[in-house]
C-alpha cells in the first residue's frame, strides 16, 4: 500500500492537473495506482466535466472517484476561496475496490433484512468492506442511506463528505470511474489488506451534566430529569463565566449519547445536533433529532477554540488507542463553517492532525455535510471534520 497526495493552485485547470500528475508520479516512485481521488473548485465550471478525460490523457489512474468542493484540500494543505485542484491516489495491489451509485429515491425498505441491502448493493458482508461516500446535498437522502448501510454492515466503517461549490441543485458534480453525477450518493467498499480508522472532530465542549430524557415527544424535549429543559438551562446559564453566557445564547447544542450502554459518555462521545427552538410557556426545547425517553444527552457549546480543544483531544484519543504509525494516506471531510472562517487562518485542522498522527497524504474537501460515525452508527453531520485514515488490515 503507498499513498501520495498533491495540490494546485493554478487559474489554468490543465496546468492544475499537469502539475498534480508529475508530484503524484513522483511520489509514487514508478507504481501505478489502483484508486485515485479528485477534488476540484467551481472556478473551473467550463471544464469540470472533461476532468476524467483529461486526468487519463496524463495518467492511468485506476478508479476515479471525487467531486467539487467549496474549498480543497490536498498534500495537507487547506485551500479556501481560490481556484484549487487536488489528487490522492493510492496503489492497493491487495484490495479489491467496488464502486457505487444510487439516487436515493428507492432505497430497500428500513425494515426488510440486511442481506436485502447487501444484494442491493451486490456487496458481500464476509470481504469486510470499507466505504467511502461523496453525495450532492441536494438529492441525498442521507439519514435512510447511511442507516441501512449501517443494518447491513454494522462492522464496516464509513466516511465522507457532501459535494460543495453550487448554489443551486443539478450544479455540484460527482465523479465515479467514467461517469460524471450531479444528483445521489457515489461510494466505494474497499475490501481486502486494508483498513479505514474514522476521526470525528464536531467542535464542541459539553456544559452541566448528562441528564436523561424523561418526557418528549419525537423531536421536542418537555422534560430532563423530570424538569422543563428551560429551567435547566436557566441554572447552567447562572453557572456560566461571560464568555460562555454569550455562547449559550448564539452557539447552544444538544449532545445525544447514540449507545445506551455506556453510562460515562466523555467529550466526542455525543453526537451534536442544533437547537431548532424554544417554548417558553411549558419551557421545552425542539431539537434537530428524533429522540426517544430514556436517552442521556448534555447541552454544548461551540466557538474556535473548542472546536480546535476537541479536535486536539479526539486526535490524541486515536494516537493513544490505535497504531497510527502504520497509516499510509488520510483524507479530510471539513465543514464549509470551519477553515478559516472560523480559525481566521488557513490549514489549521490539516496542521494538527499532522503534528499528532504524521505527515500522511491529505487530501478531501470543505463539505456541506460530513459523513462519518459516533459510536456505532454513522450519522449526516454538521461544522466537523470527519477523518477517514488508511493503513494495511495486516502489518
């Protein structure tokens, strides 16, 4: 297994692709590789759809995946509001790679059986496979999509990233070997001597305690250990320095522990989801999740410096309980809202994770959603940086 990733920032898309090509052969000392992953900026809206043909004009590049992206990343480096084009490729002689479409719109039905899904997808559950995922946010249907492929392989692990870069739907584009998308969810299972390890950074600090749901109904909260959530609230809100008070009132969230069977969930272990609104007659809350009573959730707040503190822990977390040292390549799935719109400066997720886990290849892209699990499911998210990293399943 090798890995090589490079970027360009030139105005001319043939340059960017020369030049991304003659780094990545010489990265690859000579091997051909067997999957290659391309992400490019709207500023080269003329000619994104020649982009295969051209990349094969230059190189063999095995399997074509990638997709456009708002801001672009590549070699570790982070490019946002400029024209960018990037390339990873991987030589995997020992991996077997299926490709995958769908639209979305007829999914297997949610209650059927797993084997139902692995025909579907015509993808065995024994070959342990490893998925990668780019949607158009305009099509996917994502919740029903990522929760049968959760049903039919619980034990695989999934990331990636919704297409950026078009305002409108039909403008974003997807490639998938020789075919170019503009609606639906591209994928690839990876089966064989490798391994994908998932990072997911969603920025925030938990404030109070965990507390139970005691009454709900389906997305709105009425009561957290037998209280109004309002009320609760107003007590945390008592307990808050200045700063915080402030972030209560403009960056609140709700942090819903996904396993019911751990009962000390810590930072990272709850998967974030947005306030939709408050009733202040019976001082519930509505939340952007279906919830069921019994589920332990802890209010968060986020701002730059929790989400860098929370990036920084669940970087340490991987390098402290996985052999990050026989990684061979990464790729990032970030948050349009992060970058330097919220750091003010440029590469500073890419910067971390190489100064925890090592100078991998890092490519990927600034999404409109990111893909990727807490627990054992895997969830749609939003301003996080989901991590996908490679290494051989058998060093």
């Amino acid at each position: 297994m090798k890995w090589a990733s490079a970027i360009s920032t030139q105005e001319n898309l043939d340059s960017c692709i020369k030049e991304t090509i003659a780094d990545i052969k010489k990265s690859l000392g000579g091997v051909e590789p067997h999957l290659t992953i391309v992400f490019v900026s709207p500023h080269y809206a003329g000619e994104i759809d020649k982009i295969p043909e051209k990349i094969r004009a230059e190189m063999t590049p095995g399997i074509l995946f990638g997709c456009t992206g708002g801001g672009i990343i590549g070699a570790g480096e982070e490019v946002e509001q400029q024209p960018a084009f990037s390339i990873t490729c991987a030589h995997l002689p020992d991996v077997e790679i299926k490709t995958i479409y769908s639209d979305t719109l007829n999914l297997p039905d949610q209650d059927t059986s797993p084997r139902v899904w692995r025909e579907w997808l015509d993808i065995s559950d024994e070959k342990k496979p490893e998925f990668l995922f780019l949607a158009d946010p305009f099509s996917f249907h994502g919740e029903e999509f990522l929760a049968g492929i959760d049903f039919a392989y619980p034990n695989s692990k999934k990331v990636g990233g919704l297409a950026s870069g078009a305002r409108q739907a039909g403008g974003n584009r997807m490639f998938l070997d020789d075919k170019i998308y503009s609606k639906g969810v591209i994928g690839l299972a990876l089966c064989g001597n490798i391994q994908l390890d998932t990072i997911v950074a969603q920025g925030c600090r938990p404030i109070g305690v965990p507390m139970n749901i005691t009454k709900c109904d389906q997305q709105f909260i009425r009561e957290l250990n037998g209280r109004p959530p309002m009320e609760i609230l107003q007590e945390i809100f008592d307990t808050l320095n200045e700063k915080d008070r402030e972030l209560l009132q403009t960056s609140l969230f709700l942090g819903i522990e996904m396993n019911p069977m751990n009962e000390h969930p810590k930072q990272g272990d709850f998967l974030i989801r947005n306030l939709m609104g408050a009733d202040r007659e019976s001082g519930g809350i509505s939340v952007g999740a279906l919830l069921r009573e019994g589920q332990l959730v802890q209010f968060h707040l986020r701002d730059k410096s929790m989400s860098s503190e929370d990036l920084n822990m669940v970087l340490t977390r991987y390098q402290e309980e996985n052999d990050y040292h026989s990684a061979e390549g990464a790729l990032l799935f970030s948050c349009l809202g992060r970058g330097q719109y919220l750091y003010g400066k440029p590469n500073h997720d890419s910067e971390l994770f190489q100064e925890k886990i090592g100078r991998l290849p890092l490519g990927g892209f600034f999404c409109n959603g990111e893909i990727g699990p807490v627990g054992s499911s895997t969830f749609l998210h939003g301003y996080t940086s989901s991590f996908g990293i490679f290494r051989p399943a058998v060093v």
